[in-house]
C-alpha cells in the first residue's frame, strides 16, 4: 500500500506520544510508559512503568495554559528518566569496575533508591538553565547592543526573536552532525512512523510502519518552534528600557510561552484544517533535520515501545 492511500485511512488521532533515547525510543501512553532498547547483544529490552504525572497529580488537566506547564516539566522528566535507563546498557567497562568515591558512597547510603531521581531532577533543572541561557537570555543581551539604532519596541523583540531562532538553528544543525545523534534521529523517525502507523489503524509491523511519513505535527521538535515564534508576540509587550526588569519579565513571561505553545500543538496533533498546516509547516520543515529514515530494526524498537503502552481499547488514548 502506497503512503498516500495509508494517510488517507487514518482512523485514530491518539495522544500517545514519545522521544527517541540512545538506541530506543520510549513511549507515553494513556496509563503507562515505555522504553524500549535494543542491546549491544540485538536482544530488545521493554521498561514499563505506570504514569507519575504532575498534570493529574496537581489536577490541572482541564486548565488550558497552566496544563501545558506541568505537562511540559513532565516531558522533561520521562525523557530524561529514559535516557538515563537506556545509558546503563552501553556504559559497560572494559577493564575491572570503577571504585566508587567516598562522596558517592556517602549519597548512596544517605538517599538509597531516590538518588537517580535527584540526578534526573537535576539534570532538568541544568538543562533548563543552559536552554533559558541560550536561548532567551543570550539573545536578549546582544539585541540589546543594538538599542542605539533603535527604540522601537517590536523591531527589537524581532531581532531577538530572529537571533534566538538563529542560535537553534544552529544548534540543531551543529550537533545533527554528530554520528551518535544521526542514530536518535533515526529513532525518532521510527517512533513518528509507529504513531502514524498506530493511528492509521493498520497493524503495527515494520512493513506497515515502514511506508508511513517520518514527520508528525505533534513533535516536540515543533513544539519547541512554537515556542520560539509565540515568544516573539508575548515579549512585544515587555519594555526595553532596563537590561535587568526585561530578562526578569521574560523569565517571568516563560512559563505562559510554553502553556501557549503546548495548546497550539495539541490543536494542531488532533486537526488537519488549512490554517493548522500553515502554522505546522515550520516546525515539519525543521523535523527534516531531527528526523532520519529508520531501518527496520529501529522500527522494531519503536514498535515494541508502541505496543507496551496500548491498553486493547483506542478510546483510552484518544485526544
């Protein structure tokens, strides 16, 4: 069957979402996550886990905005959880294991079975003082250096809107050049396939699969694009006129950004209107980078991945 006649059965727009990890892809589904990886020995290995979300636990479910925040702190934490997880079976010593220092040992008996979850706590909250850093703060500052030229308040938050897109750009660009990252995209490839594949109601196999489109508007990819473009609007309202009280405001200003960013995406994951497409087509294009073909093993891991979350009834995890 032909990608065109697949995209015109789809059936089911589902709420199942993922990341890739190394050499896996882990899976969100409407009760349960999933990681799948396959080990340096081919065997492939599932992780399942019953969903912690912040969303449900603080009931913010049906708040639009404020659901999108929590719900995005929760993607950080799956993702980094199941990065972590994957690692394990590729940090394999050749020679005779490494001593465990007096500071490590000292952790672990202090915090015992918590201790990954304070370092994946941690690593979010480093990776989002890099991102914050990169991303908003740097932009900001050196936009700033051209105040001189002028004071115009929406020409200014362009240009650090442009410079801020720039900056991701070229970072997605520098590290897609990294042959361990080709390898995540080419997981990530394999989880939009699986979806799309789930989605169109055709059995998930790697023949179906494989023929389904590697781009998907509900990617975090896009997100992340709307995220940049929704920035530039929302900051046209903060003043320029102190370096301090405008890097503040917009760290202020973040969360709503992303509350924003995470309705648009779901309006756009479950819509195929014109207006939608438009809005879409960034974040598709930039997909193109973050996303390579799978091969079939890939799709096999995604596949499992996909197949450990569904619960038997596509009503449960439907948008």
């Amino acid at each position: 069957m032909k990608e065109k006649n697949k995209e015109k059965s789809q059936q089911h727009i589902t709420s199942i979402g993922g990341s890739a990890i190394m050499e896996g892809v882990m899976m969100r589904g409407p009760k349960e996550i999933a990681s799948a990886v396959r080990k340096p020995d081919g065997e492939i290995v599932v992780d399942k886990r019953p969903i912690s979300s912040l969303v449900t636990k603080y009931h913010v479910d049906k708040i639009p905005i404020i659901r999108g925040v929590f719900a995005f702190f929760d993607s950080l934490i799956c993702s980094m959880r199941a990065l972590m997880w994957s690692a394990e079976f590729f940090d394999i010593e050749e020679d005779e294991p490494e001593k465990q220092s007096k500071f490590d040992k000292w952790l672990t008996d202090k915090l015992g079975d918590k201790l990954k979850d304070y370092v994946i706590y941690f690593s979010v909250i480093v990776s989002l003082i890099f991102s914050i850093g990169l991303f908003f703060i740097l932009p900001n500052l050196v936009t700033g250096l051209v105040r001189k030229l002028t004071d115009q308040k929406v020409l200014l938050t362009l240009i650090e809107g442009l410079i801020r897109i720039a900056i991701f750009l070229g970072y997605i660009i520098l590290v897609s050049r990294m042959e361990e990252i080709k390898r995540v995209f080419q997981y990530h490839g394999a989880e939009h396939k699986t979806i799309f594949c789930y989605e169109a109601g055709l059995p998930l196999t790697v023949e179906n699969a494989r023929g389904m489109k590697r781009l998907h508007p509900r990617c975090g990819t896009s997100f992340l694009v709307f995220v940049m473009i929704i920035s530039i609007i929302v900051f046209s309202f903060v003043s320029w006129d102190n370096t301090f009280m405008r890097i503040f405001l917009r760290l202020l200003l973040l969360p709503v950004v992303a509350g924003l960013s995470y309705e648009i995406i779901r309006w756009a994951g479950r819509s195929q209107n014109k207006i939608v497409c438009l809005i879409s087509k960034p974040g598709m294009w930039l997909q193109m980078i973050t996303t390579r073909e799978p091969d079939d093993s890939q799709l096999e891991v995604a596949i499992a991945s996909m197949s450990a979350v569904l619960t038997g009834n596509p009503e449960d995890d439907k948008w």
